[in-house]
C-alpha cells in the first residue's frame, strides 16, 4: 500500500506477527458472500472518521494502527462498519468480533525489508514464511478469509524497491498461496518514474496479472486505488482518473476497491481524501455507482466474444460482459491516454434495441448486434440494454 513513504512511518508501522489463540469465531466472512455486498475501502484510517467515511459509500476498513485494540473494534462496530485487520487475542476474542471479516498479512511482504534506521534494506519476506503465517492464522480462526496485500512489483517487474527479487515475478504465485484475498498496489498519477507515471493501464496490467496467478482457485482479487498527494505534493490524481482506475480494475477482475487515502506531502494528513472535497466528491460519486451495480458486478463475466473495434490509434477499450434480471450490462473504459470511437460487437448482444448509458442521462441505437460510442482519454462508458430488447 506504501507509496515512498518516509521511513519514519515504515519503521513505526512494522508489525511482528501477533500471538494467537485458540478461539472459536462466527462466520465473520458473510458480506463478503452477499451478492449485494460490493467492498470499498480504506486502508488505515482511525475509526474516529468511519461515519464520514460511510457516508462516502465506504463499508470497510483494512488495517487498524497500532491493531486491533479493543476501543477500536467497539468504536467501528458503533459506526456500523465493517473490517479487516491483524488476528490477535484481543480481536479473536472481542465482543464485537462479528465486524471482522478477515484477517490480514503484514503489508507488502513483497518488497525489499528494512533492517532499522539507517541499516538499509534486506530481501523481501519469503513466500514460505507467508504461506506458513496463513496456516497460523487459518488454524487459529478458520471461519474467515485472510488478505494480503502486495505491491508495485504485481504490475511492474522492474520495481527497484524488490530489491534482490527486482525482475523476479515467478515469486508471485507463491504468495497468493499465503492468502484468499489477494489485493495490490500501484499508484501512476502520482508516481515519478517515467515508465510509470501517468500510465493509468498499469492499474489494469497488476489485476490482470493478479487474475491470471489465481486462475484455477477459488482466490478473490482486489486492489488498491490513489486519490491524494501521497508523497507527490505535484500531482494528484483527478476525479476522471480515479474514475478510470477503478473502473480499469473492476474490469479486470477486481473484486473489491481499496483506497489509499493519507497524504505525507507537503505535510502528513492521515484522512487527506476527507479534506479534499472535490475529490471527495468524486470518488463518493464512484462508490455509489459501484454500490448501485454490486449484484451486477459479482454475477458471472460473461464468456461470449465481444469485439471492440476502434477507428484511433493507438487508442484500445477494455470490456466486460455482465447479465443480470435479463438485462446485458457491458462496462468499458480507454485503455490509453487518448480517445476515439469504438464499436462493441457481440452475438450475445440482442440484434437491436436502445443502449443506456448509465449515469450520462443519454442513449444509443444497437443494430445489428453492435453500437458505438466516442472516447475521452482514458474514458469511462457504463451501458446497459434492457430485457426485452430482441
């Protein structure tokens, strides 16, 4: 989740594996099987702003500071919101437990390790180490999941802060082995390589590849999202580009949204999505969307072809295909940082109808099996054809 964080906060944030108990749990996992349960969180917020934050459409928490103390669980469960956080004694034995919907990892084991202040770096934490912490952790309480989320290397092979284990991406599916929910983090608006920054699509390029590590289980993906300054007081993502990067994930497969919402430049703000009202706005906006569509988004990706033809180079759209109450639902966005027309074509779209845009208060003609639509860079088009259209 760290995005050049100073080291000061590093080192303040390490957590050592918490002790665990013997204690029986209920099935703290339950909205997380709701088909109408869609999660949208943030990560490492102090439950004194969890009512603000549900009014921004956030229903979860990842991560508690210095966690989980027992005024912090009885102080979420007070605001009615959901978490994911450390298993310790305390949190495996609190009465408010029910709110505990999985356990989670240390963050970004992936990366190369402090040794102190001053000490420089050590490798990455082996996957060995959080395939044997995830037995623990399932052993103590196996009726909830476990989270872990990893970093920028998920999407960028040549991410120096892996230290040894740069250009090494056959470590990753090792550690899916340590977790059921497996999350990342990259954040290109904000970035200051040149191989990233600005470049949305590697939001998409770290689900895909997160997707295609889980193929074959019954592991869930998710991923983290920017929306402040972090460290780049220069840049801040735009309520468009936020709106692109969720969207590029969920398309992908993501299947749960994280927010990434401290600022540590030009000063630390820890709640700094709270204090910016546009871009909170914005991303309220987004999470209300997303809230609206959850029983669509959790259904089936449908499997049928669709063809997505674009008359701009470079210009590409990724798609993805839902049916829901006999509704067809395609959810698209640019995939580069230019626009263009482009035609969505499948057989499994009816030969011809009207094509809803949702949330833009327009429609278009579908003949045919196709329709077509023009493209901001990096553009977003949610559409929906009703049941009924033939």
């Amino acid at each position: 989740m760290k995005a050049r964080i100073p080291i000061w906060f590093l080192l303040v944030f390490a957590l050592g594996m918490p002790g665990f108990a013997q204690v029986r749990s209920p099935a703290g996992a339950k909205p997380l099987q709701d088909e109408n349960f869609f999660p949208i969180a943030v990560w490492l917020q102090h439950p004194r702003n969890a009512e603000k934050f549900k009014a921004a459409g956030i229903n979860l928490y990842v991560g508690l500071w210095r966690g989980p103390t027992s005024e912090q669980l009885t102080a979420l469960k007070e605001a009615g919101m959901s978490v994911i956080c450390h298993q310790n004694s305390t949190a495996l034995s609190h009465p408010s437990r029910e709110i505990i919907l999985a356990w989670m990892h240390g963050d970004e084991p992936d990366n190369a390790q402090s040794l102190g202040s001053g000490k420089g770096y050590g490798p990455p934490i082996a996957p060995e180490k959080i395939q044997s912490d995830y037995r623990s952790i399932r052993e103590a309480d196996p009726t909830r999941p476990v989270f872990l989320n990893l970093g920028q290397g998920v999407a960028w092979d040549n991410y120096i802060g892996r230290g040894v284990r740069r250009n090494r991406p056959e470590d990753y599916p090792e550690y899916i082995k340590g977790a059921d929910i497996v999350s990342f983090d990259i954040y290109p608006v904000v970035h200051t390589d040149p191989q990233i920054k600005g470049k949305l699509e590697f939001v998409a390029r770290g689900v895909k590849r997160l997707v295609d590590w889980c193929a074959g289980s019954a592991k869930t993906v998710w991923n983290c999202i920017e929306c402040t300054h972090i460290s780049n007081p220069d840049a801040k993502a735009t309520p468009a580009e936020i709106r692109a990067e969720v969207w590029m994930a969920l398309i992908h497969g993501s299947k749960g949204i994280i927010y990434f919402v401290h600022q540590f430049q030009p000063r630390f703000i820890e709640a700094a999505l709270l204090e910016d009202p546009e871009t909170l706005a914005a991303v309220t906006e987004i999470n209300a969307q997303i809230a609206s569509l959850a029983g669509v988004l959790n259904s089936p990706t449908i499997d049928a072809e669709v063809a997505v033809e674009t008359t701009d180079e470079p210009f590409e759209a990724a798609v993805m295909m839902k049916k829901r109450d006999g509704a067809t639902y395609l959810f698209t966005v640019g995939m580069e940082n230019q626009g263009g027309l482009a035609t969505f074509r499948s057989s499994a779209l009816p030969e011809h109808g009207t094509v809803e845009v949702l949330g833009e208060e327009r429609t278009l003609p579908l003949a045919r099996h196709s329709f077509t639509d023009s493209f901001k860079p990096y553009g977003v088009h949610l559409y929906r054809i009703p049941a009924g259209e033939r």
